[in-house]
C-alpha cells in the first residue's frame, strides 16, 4: 500500500496549485501556504499551450479555463515600418486540430484554485515563507511542519531557491482592456508587431476575467528592462502616440490605456538549477528554470513540474529520494531544450541589434514558411518538440 505523504507546498501559484491538486489527487496530504491575505494572480494574460492544457485536464481545471478562455489559432506578427510578415505559426498546420488557450492569469488562477480545494488541498494564507529547517517551514510569525517534503513554487523570487538567474535586459509592459467593437484583428489569433527588435507590441485576446465584464485582451509593449521610469516620467500621450504610428489597428486598444497605472512591468531572467531538489525539497517552476517568454511556455512548464512530481512519486512507489530523481531526469532535456530555444529567439524580437532583425526578415522568416519547418514551430509552440515528460510515464 502507497504511503501517504504529508506535503506543504510554498506558494499558491500556478504550478503550486496545480501540484497541490495532482497530489491529492495522489492521496498524499497537500498543504499550501501562501503571503498573501488571500491568494491572488499576478499579471496579466498568458498562452496555455497543448501541453499546459493536457494538465489541466488531468488535475480537473481544464472546464473552468475553457469557459474563461480564448481559443487561439494561430500567431502573426508583421514588421511595423514595412508591413511585412515575420512570424506566422499556426497551431493546427498542418490539419492537427490543435489550439492555444489565451486567458487571464486571473481566471487561469481561479479555475486551479477551485481544482485544488475540490480535490481537498488544504490552502492556508498570511503565512510567508522565509526560509525551511529540518522538515519545517519557517515564515515571519512562526513555522509549520515537520513535513515528508516541501516543494517550492514560490517562483522568481524564492526564498529557499539558491538559483542565480541572468535578468535579460528586455522586459514587457502588460495590460488588459476591453476588445473594442469595430477592430479589424482577429478574436482567434496572436497579433504582434515589430519595430526592428527594439519595439514589439501585441494583442492577445483573453476572453473573460473574473468580476469584469464583456470580452477582454491583454496587450503588451517592449521596454528595456531599466526604462520603467522613462516611459512613466514620458508621459501615456507620447506613449500613444508612438504606438499607434507604428501600428495603426494598435490604435482602439492603447486608447483605453488612461492611467500608467494600467500597465504592469514584467521584467525577465535565463537561469536554471543544475539539479532541481535538495533533500526534502523539490524545485518547480520559475524557482527551478526561467526563461523569456517569447515561446510562450513559462506557466506551461509549471505546471508540466507539478505533474511530472505527482507521477514520479508514482513511479517510485513515495521513495523520496528516488522519486526526486526521477523527476528531474523527467523534466531535464524538455526544460533545457526550450530555454536554448528562447535563448536563441528572444534577441530576434527584443534587443538592440539592428542585424538580428535583418536576419529574422530576410532568411528566418522565409525559411518558416517551408512545411516540414512549419512542422516542427508547430509542435515548438506546442510545448511537445522535446518530450515533456522525457520517459516518465504521463
């Protein structure tokens, strides 16, 4: 008979909610714990890719996102002065009837936070983590614990992490606003635009967000990491200005954008741990790997974690030790493989180079348009080019 593991799992994130889930699902005891009065989603929307979507399924959250989200087909993006096409990939070329799901990170938040309490996680807020000692947790006011093991999903900033990430010098402001009536763009597409690579702006329509009404879309800006300040000291006028002129369709959706306050700073890291646990305590999430999000595959890859977890102790029978293993040697080369990958795109799209983008346009693109290429940034955005789950059984 399996043993029964007591479990505390730090942070009520997405991939900590989604662990929380598939080990009670298990029959192991989950306990997360969480800083904030009551857990909440930071951010903006987000893609779930295939793979990301096949864990939902598993873990029971996959109806509510359906119901929250937005079906996305296909994703586009054109070079702003000369109108060009520079990206074009579409999820079900060539006829696989595959899709992405653009949604909210709040409704994305909700539909785990209600898998994890139905599947009878216990959720406990006001308690952050700050550090862990012999079994237990440790926050500000006071410690929990002994557990059988703790896992971290705490994300970038994780207190028990001793992962030393790169921060890349191109970081996102995001914002949501109403889908205006009367907009050319496509309800079923990623829309992107680029100004060599040192401007990208884009819409992705998220569909519903919790207490608020009507359709609603993320749109997003590039900034260099350290210009927060400039862009607020500018002024949202001259923000409009310059957006619009280099997108015009950009125009109804910037528009709604009347108060800086609006638009969240993202700002992003390459980093990943060599081995991602310790003893009692397993890493997922942005506390074992980051990356840029040009593949669109960060909340994906957590809970791809939280999954792997739950089957590896599975398959070891609760043997902690072995059942660390075996997780990482699960999620190794598919994590490792997708971070080469972002390494290699993300300068195309966002930095300073003026003979990236050239390149980008004039060879990348081009060659993009060739179906066995199209094959294989089909199944890149799927998130199964690389084996999520390496031989881990799923």
């Amino acid at each position: 008979m399996a043993r029964v593991l007591n479990i505390a799992i730090a942070g009520a994130g997405m991939g900590g909610l989604a662990a929380a889930a598939a080990l009670r699902q298990a029959g192991h005891r989950a306990t997360v714990f969480d800083q904030f009065a009551a857990p909440a989603p930071v951010g903006s929307g987000l893609v779930m890719q295939p793979v990301g979507l096949e864990v939902l399924d598993r873990v029971g959250a996959l109806p509510a996102a359906m119901a929250a989200g937005n079906r996305i087909h296909r994703m586009f993006g054109h070079e702003a002065q000369s109108g060009q096409p520079v990206l074009d990939v579409a999820y079900d070329a060539p006829g696989d009837p595959r899709f992405g799901l653009a949604i909210h990170r709040a409704a994305l938040f909700q539909a785990l936070y209600d898998a994890a309490q139905d599947a009878g996680a216990e959720i406990v807020a006001g308690h952050r983590v700050i550090g862990r000692q012999d079994g237990t947790l440790i926050f500000e006011h006071g410690r929990e614990g002994p557990f059988d093991l703790i896992v971290d999903a705490t994300g970038a900033g994780s207190p028990l992490s001793p992962m030393h990430a790169r921060p890349l010098g191109y970081g996102a402001l995001w914002g949501t606003v109403k889908w205006p009536a009367g907009t050319g763009l496509p309800r079923n597409e990623l829309r992107q635009a680029y100004r060599r690579a040192d401007r990208m702006m884009g819409v992705l329509p998220v569909g519903q967000v919790p207490d608020q009404d009507g359709f609603r879309t993320s749109i997003f800006w590039s900034l260099p990491s350290d210009s927060f300040d400039s862009w607020h000291a500018g002024g949202l006028q001259a923000w409009r200005d310059e957006a619009v002129a280099l997108w015009p369709e950009f125009a109804p959706f910037v528009e709604q954008i009347t108060d800086p306050a609006q638009m969240t700073m993202a700002r992003y890291a390459h980093g990943t741990l060599r081995r991602p646990f310790e003893e009692g305590l397993i890493f997922i999430g942005d506390a074992a790997h980051r990356a840029s999000p040009q593949l669109g595959q960060g909340a994906n890859m957590a809970l791809l974690d939280a999954w792997a977890l739950a089957q590896a102790l599975k398959a070891a029978r609760d043997d902690l030790p072995l059942a660390a293993l075996t997780y990482a040697r699960a999620r190794r080369w598919h994590v490792r493989g997708y971070q080469m990958m972002s390494r290699l795109f993300t300068p195309q799209y966002q930095g300073d180079s003026r003979s990236l983008p050239v390149l980008r346009d004039k060879l990348l693109y081009p060659m993009s348009t060739w179906t066995p290429i199209q094959r294989i940034l089909t199944r890149l955005v799927c998130g199964d080019l690389l084996p999520p789950l390496g031989s881990l059984e799923s």
